[in-house]
C-alpha cells in the first residue's frame, strides 16, 4: 500500500510562492522585451541566438566598411575625372592655336600672343596636374608630397610615384584609384609640359615643322589623357556596382539581425497582456486557496 505523504500549510504556501514568483518573472522578462523592443537582451536569453547574432554584426560591420571605402574611392576617382577632363580642354585648346600658328597669314605679333597663351595653358595644366584630394596630390601615387608635379629651371618633372591606391569594396574585390603622372601626361623629357613648351618657343620663332611637330606631340598627348579618363570611368563604374552590392549585402543581413534580436511588438503586447492576466488569476486563487488560521500561524 503506497504511503500517503503529509501535505502541509506550509508546503502549499512555498509551492504557491514558486508558482507566483515564476509568473512574476515571465512576467518581467516579457515587459523587458517590449520596453527595448528586444528578445535578446544578453547573451543567457539565447547562447546561439547571441552567437548568430555575433556573426551578423560583424560581416554588417564589414559591409559597412566597404561601403565606406567605395565612397572614399569614388570620390577620388571624381577628382580624378575632373582633373583629367580639364587637362583635355586644356590640350584641345592647345592644338587649336597650334592650328592657328601654322596658318602663314599669322604675323609675329599673331603668334607672339599665340605663344603667350600657350604658356598660361601650360601653368594651368601643371596647376591642374597638381590637384590635391584630402591633402595629397590626386595624380602622385602614395607620396606624401605636396605636389605631383614640380618645376625647376622652366622644366617639368614628376615628383611622385608610381604606388598603388587600393580600396576594398567587397569581398575579394580591389580596385586602384589612383592614375599616376606619367600615365596622364607622359614620361619625364617627353611629357605634355615639354610639348607646350616646344610649341610655344616654336611659334615665337615662327617654324612652322616645330608648330606641325607640337600638334603631332600633343595629339598623342590629348589621346593619353583621354584614355586615362576613359580607365576612371571604368573603375568608377565599378566601384559603384560594389558599393550597391555591399549595401544591399548589409540590409540583408540587418534584416536576419532583427529576426534574431527583434521582438515582435503586436504578438509581445499581446503576450504581456495574457500573462498579466494569468497571474492576476494566480493571485486570486491563491489567495482563496491559502486562508491561514490564527493556528496555523502558531504551529
């Protein structure tokens, strides 16, 4: 015959507290989460859901820094484009006067004011060739030099160098945006600076073969700047599809990242209303359960 255990007034009175204390708790944890407006809260609410969670901010944080890299690189390759499509005004503009200097019904005086003008076309090439973008010359490279260009007894050289400037914009994914001096203009002793300036010692001097030659020469200068301009676009071009696809990347995994910490509001108002109401209930059962005598206090 199975034994019948004592149930006492004081057993009924600590299961009855347990049984309230937990629905208190259920109770705190669900009004947690609608006042931050998280399920997960530290990392004992959910030890995988925190782990995943880890994980899916820090490739947002990656995203993120690519994002942040093609903007940087875009607007480098912006500077870019503009200083290399101002060099090819300047450069048309050259050869046009070229072509006027060439004429034989221009006099001295003519192709004096033709040279002229060549030589600010000049200065204003090598200020151009010499913008800077956060404090560094655009077309120098890695230097840290003021400038990408420097002159020196009426002769143009290149004062930078030839170094790479990389940003990562995805995942395996590396783009230069840096277009260094020579590749715009040409090599130190046969650069666009030495053509204008043969060009314009050759109008002062009315040689008509030295006028032909600089039209040759810049020709090919016009046709280097271009096709530097043209390579910007693409890696512009790329850059930007690389930034869609990372911030497209980042709203995905943001998305993932809500599922996991998020609480849903309507379903958690509604949670928090039932479990009021359950232990509002617990409370009058209890308290109708468990009416202790004057003896009961005195055993």
């Amino acid at each position: 015959m199975a034994a019948i255990g004592r149930v006492t007034q004081s057993m009924l009175t600590d299961r009855s507290m347990a049984r309230l204390q937990g629905s208190l708790s259920r109770l705190a944890e669900i009004q947690e989460h609608l006042s931050t407006g998280r399920v997960l809260n530290r990392a004992s609410d959910d030890p995988a859901g925190a782990a995943t969670a880890m994980r899916l901010r820090s490739a947002i944080a990656a995203q993120q820094q690519h994002v942040r890299n093609a903007d940087d690189g875009a607007a480098r390759l912006a500077t870019l484009d503009s200083v290399l499509g101002t060099a090819t005004d300047l450069v048309r503009r050259a050869r046009e006067l070229a072509q006027q200097g060439i004429s034989g019904a221009a006099g001295p005086q003519a192709r004096e004011a033709l040279a002229a003008e060549i030589d600010q076309l000049r200065a204003s090439l090598l200020s151009t060739a010499n913008t800077t973008y956060l404090d560094r010359p655009v077309l120098g490279g890695t230097t840290i030099g003021a400038n990408a260009f420097a002159e020196a007894a009426g002769v143009v050289t290149f004062a930078g160098d030839t170094g790479s400037v990389r940003r990562t914009v995805g995942d395996g994914v590396v783009v230069d945006v840096a277009v260094t001096g020579p590749a715009a203009f040409g090599a130190d002793g046969d650069n666009v600076f030495d053509h204008l300036t043969a060009l314009s010692a050759a109008l002062r001097a009315g040689d008509v073969t030295g006028i032909e030659a600089g039209l040759t020469s810049l020709a090919t200068d016009g046709e280097r700047v271009v096709a530097a301009r043209a390579d910007v676009g693409t890696r512009a071009l790329r850059i930007e599809q690389a930034a869609a696809r990372a911030a497209d990347a980042e709203l995905s995994l943001t998305g993932s990242l809500a599922e996991i910490e998020n609480a849903d509001l309507p379903r958690t108002m509604v949670d928090l209303k039932m479990q009021e109401v359950a232990y509002q209930a617990s409370l009058a059962a209890t308290a109708r359960v468990l009416q202790p005598s004057l003896m009961d206090f005195l055993r």
